[in-house]
C-alpha cells in the first residue's frame, strides 16, 4: 500500500496490529476519538482511515457496537 496523505499511514498502521493478532474477530477497534488522541491527529482522519480498513475487508460497522475486526476469509 504505497499511498500519501496521513489517514493512510493511520490505516497501514492499523493494519498492522490487526496482523499482529492484536485483535481477535469480533473485537472493536478502539473509539474514533481514542484512535484520534493516540495518533495525535482528528477524527475525519480516523475516519478515512477506517474507510480504508472497511474497503479492504478488515473492519465493518455495526450499528451500537462500533468498528469491528472482520475475520480473514479463508481461501482454498
């Protein structure tokens, strides 16, 4: 993911510590305004990086429980 602009790095980094097993299916990410504090950056950058994470296939949204880690799709 050679992209610019820092919601990208915000989403590179995100995915990392989802690789990294940091979360377990099912668990939510931290809260945009949490996610926005630790990265020292504002929630539309949060955002966007989250839609990144969405397109990808990593998180999804549900609604009353936040963002939350989508299990890898097992391949044949």
């Amino acid at each position: 993911m050679s992209r610019s602009g820092y919601y990208h790095r915000v989403a590179e980094d995100l995915i990392s510590r989802i690789e990294d097993g940091e979360f377990t299916p099912g668990d939510p990410l931290p809260k945009q305004i949490e996610l926005a504090a630790s990265y020292q950056t504002s929630r539309l950058t949060i955002q966007k990086a989250i839609q990144i994470l969405i397109t990808e296939g990593y998180v999804y949204v549900k609604k009353g429980n936040g963002t939350l880690y989508r299990p890898p799709k097992v391949r044949p």
